[in-house]
C-alpha cells in the first residue's frame, strides 16, 4: 500500500563495487535473502549504527571494525532473522559468517562487515548463510543492485533504491544505494539498513563526514511509529575508482559528491516512509521560525508520533486541532501560541494563535484526503527549522505487526 511510490527503474552500477544475492532460507525458502558485497581494496568505508542499547550482534561488530580502521572489502547482508538478544551465540555465529564471507572474498574475517535485519531473539543460522555463500559469490556482479534492493527487504512491500551521477573535476562520479525499512522507523536512526556506495576518491574521514551530513538530512528526518531497532544501520563505501587525487573536505569536489549523496538519501529515506507498514499518507512536516534545530525536532516529532494526529490522517479526518495539541505538548519552554502560525498546503488554518477567518472545513479536509501533503508550522521565535517526514497509522498497521512473527 506504498503511496505514491515505485520501484527504481534501474540503479547505476559503482565502479569498485560487486553485489551478489542467494537463497539461504533464513526465515523461510523461496526466496533471496542474502546479499554479498564485494569492495576493491583501497575502498574506504563508513557507518551510522543505532543507538538502541540492545543492539544487534552484527552492528557491535561492524562498530568494532570500523573503530579500528580496518581496511573492509566485504559486507555481508542477510534477511529474515536480526542476530539480536543472542548473546554470545549470535556473536559466534556473526564471526562464523564473517570467516565464510572472508574466505569467499580472500580477505581476513574482519575485513568483512555483517549486517542482520528481521526477527529479533533468534539465533543466526550460520550453517544457511555459510551453505549460501558459493552461490552469492558466483552471483557477484557490478549490475547487482536491482537484486540486491530486493534481497534486504522484510517487511517493505517495494524494494528502495536511488541513483545519481556529478561531474567533478576529476570526472563523472557515481552514487548509488539502497535502503530497507517500513516499521519500526524512528530517527537515530531507524529500523532501517542502506547500503550507499560511490566511486570517488574520497578520504576516510570526508567519507565518514559525508556519510553523517547525508544521514542528518535523510534518514534522521524520519519517523513511522516512534521505534527504533536493535540493528539500524547505514554503511557508505567510497572506492576511489575516479580521479587520482584524494577529495579531503576543503577539496571543491567534496560539497558536490556530498550533495549528490545527500539526494540519493533523502530519496531513500522518503521510500521507507512512503511504504511505512500499512502507510496511505505521506505527510512532510515543515518546523520554521524556530530558536534551534533542537527546539524545531522537538514540535516535528510531537506531531509526527502522535497516534491521535496518525489515525486522524488516515481517517482523512481535518481534526487540526490534534496539531495544536501535539505542537503545545512538545517541551519547548516557554512557547508563545500567540505568535504560531499554522498552514496545510495552501489552505491557512492558524495565523498569530488565531483560527483563519477564511477557512473552511471543506477545504482542510479536501488537503486531509489526498494522499500527501504538507503542514507548516511557524513557532514565531527564530530563524532555525527542519523537516521531516511521517506517515499515517491505518488497520493494517496493528495486523502486520500483529502478525509479524507468524
């Protein structure tokens, strides 16, 4: 039921970068649900990991590798079953697979970096995953992102993924991601794993600072229901196939393969809302006027985790008094409803604290019926804002996760 949203049309292939799929009926057969991810030596490589204190197996040892600079030629990326509350098994078995991917890519097990998604609790099946390595490797290809948008996904409906290209002045420098998620969606990240990789030459540390200006704009900007997952994870891997110059962050390169980054995230973000688990509106909150960044979050994600405000949106429901009231509950000190303005679309609800003397309801409920729109607040207290991106809560959310397990 993804709104307005559809499949990518192609993916551009990242020089430096193979990508193959297999069946290894981690939660049932059938289907590919794992991925291998070959990278060039020299390729430099960063993360953006959750910060749920329970987290996975797999991200304690992608944190790990990252944290020591280890040079990483591999990722490996399985569906079905999260490696998370596993405890030492689920270590053992994450290093299990590590070893079996290494040995397939002919690098050393830590060169490689795990990435689980799925059911929490449940041990990996590490005899599956190794059983399917042969076949993901023989799968590798450079044209493997189409296949492997659709190997991550669990319970997304659509597979997500972007393009872009930028000229630079050592050449034509290529992004490329992809990104699963449609539950459990909440920033800091989210349940969500991306995987974005491009051919420039960048350093580690502008990689690593490319990676967190992107996220901060893209995936941090986005809310489904207010939870975060014990895996979330965004890898970006540079593999320095254009150009023979480094690109640190004072190179003139540098702001343009960010923004082309930054694009190819944001359009991966608004995917895994677009198809939030039982998802018919896509809604983009715009915070203005406000002191901080910090305080303009605090009203976004008010309105945007409520359920109140999400089951009215469903309902199509022009109720904007819920927006008010999310708005007014946020924690912002000392708020002046006299100085806030509130507008869906084009159709002005509130201006200065006061109801619109032109509006109508049948107006604010031809903007509730549609199936994206965009509300605007202006807090009327400074020059800071965000914007951010939720969706709304249908039946169909409580029955897919209702019955997630079964």
């Amino acid at each position: 039921m993804a709104v307005n949203l559809h499949p990518p049309a192609s993916l551009l292939p990242v020089a430096g970068a193979r990508l193959g799929s297999a069946e290894a009926a981690i939660k049932k057969p059938g289907r590919k649900d794992l991925l291998l991810v070959e990278l060039a030596p020299g390729s430099r490589v960063a993360g953006v990991f959750t910060r749920n204190a329970f987290c996975a197996a797999p991200v304690q040892l992608c944190r790990e590798a990252l944290g020591q600079g280890t040079a990483i030629r591999g990722l490996l990326i399985n569906s079905g079953n999260a490696n998370a509350g596993t405890g030492t098994a689920g270590h053992e078995a994450a290093r299990e697979t590590m070893a079996a991917a290494a040995a397939q890519l002919g690098c050393a097990p830590e060169q490689v970096l795990p990435f689980s998604t799925g059911v929490i609790g449940q041990k990996l099946p590490a005899d599956r995953v190794k059983a399917a390595l042969p076949a993901a490797k023989a799968d590798l290809a450079t044209e493997g992102w189409m296949q492997a948008s659709r190997t991550i996904m669990t319970t997304d409906t659509l597979p997500k993924g972007a393009s872009r290209q930028v000229r630079t002045s050592q050449g034509l420098v290529t992004v490329t991601g992809i990104s699963k998620g449609a539950g459990m969606i909440c920033p800091d990240m989210a349940t969500l794993l991306a995987f974005v990789g491009t051919d420039a030459r960048l350093t580690p540390a502008a990689t690593q600072a490319c990676l967190d200006a992107a996220v901060g704009k893209s995936f941090n900007c986005v809310t489904v229901d207010g939870d975060t997952s014990t895996n979330d994870s965004c890898v970006f891997f540079a593999t320095a196939q254009v150009g023979t110059a480094d690109v640190d962050e004072q190179h003139p390169d540098y702001a343009l393969i960010v923004a082309a980054v930054t694009e190819v995230c944001i359009e991966l973000a608004q995917a895994i809302v677009r198809d939030g688990e039982g998802a018919t509106r896509f809604i983009t909150i715009e915070i203005a006027q406000a002191k901080s960044e910090a305080e303009a979050r605090l009203a976004a994600y008010a309105l945007a985790h409520s359920p109140l405000f999400k089951t009215a949106a469903f309902a199509g429901d022009a109720n904007w008094g819920r927006i008010l009231a999310a708005v007014g509950r946020s924690g912002i000190p000392g708020l002046d409803v006299s100085r806030i303005s509130v507008r869906i679309d084009d159709v002005e609800l509130l201006v200065n604290g006061e109801p619109h003397p032109d509006y109508r309801e049948e107006r604010g409920a031809a903007v509730f019926a549609k199936p994206e729109y965009r509300i605007r607040i202006d807090l009327g207290r400074g020059d800071a804002g965000v914007t951010v991106w939720t969706c709304d809560f249908s039946y169909d959310y409580v029955k897919i996760n209702a019955e997630y397990r079964t």
